[in-house]
C-alpha cells in the first residue's frame, strides 16, 4: 500500500477486522450507488471517504432546495443550478478524496443500460424511491450474482436488508409484487435527516463488509430501526422461497423490459416520461420553447415552465413532469412539448 494511503486511512486500518489487507481489499474495489439521494449521497460520501477506489452513481434526478435538508453532498449553489444529483456528486467526491475514481452518470436504470452501468461492481447500494427500478435491480442482481443493500427511509422509520444472491432471500422473497395502495412519501410524512445517515450507514458498514473481504461477517438480517423513538430491532431474513420468480425460478421480467411504464417519483408531486429513444437538441428545444413560456437551461439539462406544470428535459430524451402524478397527464404534456 501506499504510504500516502497508509495514513490516509490509518484509523480504518487500525479497526482489526478491517487491517491492512482489507483497506488495500477497498481500494481496488467498485461499489455502484443507485440513486443519489438522501440514502445514496451519504453512501457515496461515506464510501469515498473509506477508499472505495472506484465509485459508480446513478440518478436520473436533479439537485432542489428542498433536498438540502438531507441530502448529504449538495449545497446551495447546486440547488439554484438545478445541477443533476450525479454531477453534482462526482464534483463533490472529487473534492472529497481525489485518489479515487468517482463517476456520475445522469440516466435512468433502464433494462436497456442497467448491464453496462453497473458492470463490475462488487455490491451495489439502493438509494432508490420506488420498488418499479428496485425490482430490476434485484433481477440483475439475481442473474449476475451481485450483492446489494436494500434500503428504505420515511419518516423516523427505516429498513435495511442485505440481498446476497444464492444466500440469503431476494427482494422479491420478501415482496412478490410492489405494494398496493398509496404508500407514505417524504412530501406527505417527512423524514427526519439524522434517519437517512442512520440507515444509509447501516448499508455502508454491509457494503464494507464486502469489498473488504469479510462476507461472512454480512448477516442475513433485516433491520428496522424509528429514529424517534430510539428503536432498532432486527430478525432474521426468512429462508430464500423456491417459489420466488427470480431466485427460485429464474424468471427475471424487470431486466427482460416486460414491465415498464412512467414512474411517479417519490415525494415529489412528478411523473418521470422516458419513451423516447433517441437524444434530443436542448438548444433547439430551447429556441421553440422559448415563445411559449419560462426556459431555462445548463449543459445538462432544460427547465420549462407551462403552469400548473413544470418540465425538466434530458439530453436523452427523459423528463420529469413536475405538478402531477397521473402518467397520462405527464404523457400528455411530452407530446405537446416535445413531441412523440
């Protein structure tokens, strides 16, 4: 090792049960954070200050004054820039640790990209907000053998449960279908910060676990813990189900694109469109939405006002329909917008 990175990390070395041999074990490794929120800011923080070498996040999102209550990487001026969650990561670890390889990406967790964007990771960290891409993550996971950290955060409640394929339970042992019914968001419950470190380190402490070569320290778990309250309790993970589709049966539907539809975004009052598949021309876009009302824009993305509604457009052809969540008035606005 280094002697640079030998004091670097000299107190995560003098933990015993990491040492040495797991902190040279974490620098050569790849860890993926998927979604970069209040959960995966502080996964991707806490990973490169640990010396995770190389750090993939994916966020299809962009950077709002109301997610700096709890939102650990982000700071005003990328609020009032509107500035993509993952750009605005990568230029915040950069600053963090700059002896590792930390890479943003600004996309969607689609069947179509989830293989390249997440090859090679070691383990994988949710930082998702909704149980459509949690599916698909576990179908990867599944079928590619690839260790991830389910967790989930409102309120003063949290959960977290290590997914090992082949060992413990999958996701879907544990939920055959996405839950029914309207379900508690950060915009109609809130969510106390100090919640999403807690939970967020518990997936971090699993994750090094991992990469530093300590798998059988990984517990098959599931922790649940109210912030509030000052309670954590944790069972143990029921045994993997035969019957499940994806582990016992190796039918794997969210990779394979069988389900797919727009996505109401958590806590947000939004609609996410991304049917289009082909890139779009912000600033021609920029040029016919300019006469029909408030544009704005970066090298990222476009923001276009069309009350009630508010559009944020990708380069890729994704937007985010702010002001409704019913997928046909979001898909509706797309086509007037910005076409078919």
């Amino acid at each position: 090792m280094d002697p640079q990175d030998r004091d670097r990390y000299s107190r995560q070395i003098l933990f015993s049960r990491i040492g040495e041999r797991g902190q040279e074990a974490l620098i050569h490794s790849h860890a993926a954070v998927a979604g970069c929120g209040a959960l995966g800011s502080f996964h991707a923080a806490a990973l490169a200050r640990a010396g995770v070498g190389r750090i993939t996040i994916i966020d299809r999102d962009y950077v709002e004054p109301s997610n700096l209550q709890r939102q650990w990487l982000f700071d005003e001026r990328d609020a009032a820039e509107s500035i993509p969650k993952a750009a605005a990561a990568e230029r915040a670890l950069g600053l963090i640790n700059s002896g590792i390889e930390a890479r943003g990406i600004i996309a969607d967790l689609r069947p179509d990209n989830i293989y390249e964007l997440l090859e090679g990771a070691g383990v994988i960290l949710d930082g998702l907000d909704n149980f459509e891409t949690r599916f698909l993550l576990n179908d990867y996971a599944v079928k590619t053998g690839t260790p991830w950290m389910y967790g989930a955060a409102v309120g003063s409640y949290g959960l977290v449960m290590p997914v090992i394929p082949g060992v413990t339970a999958c996701l879907r042992c544990i939920y055959p279908k996405p839950p029914s019914g309207a379900q508690p968001t950060c915009e109609t419950a809130g969510i106390l910060n100090t919640l999403t470190a807690a939970v967020a380190s518990l997936q971090v402490t699993e994750a090094l676990k991992l990469l530093s070569g300590n798998r059988e320290a990984v517990r098959p778990r599931i922790t649940t813990i109210d912030i509030w309250e000052g309670a954590i309790r944790q069972i143990e993970q029921p045994p993997r189900d035969p019957g499940c589709p994806a582990c016992g049966r190796g039918e794997f539907p969210y990779l394979e694109g069988v389900y797919h539809a727009p996505i109401s975004m958590c806590g947000r009052n939004a609609v996410q469109i991304h049917d289009r598949r082909r890139p779009l021309d912000l600033a021609d876009l920029r040029q016919r939405l300019s006469r029909l009302g408030d544009v704005r824009s970066n090298e990222f993305a476009l923001r276009f006002a069309a009350p009630p509604y508010e559009m944020t457009i990708f380069p890729d052809g994704r937007a985010i329909i702010k002001g409704t969540t019913e997928p046909g008035v979001a898909r509706s606005l797309y086509a007037r917008y910005i076409g078919s």
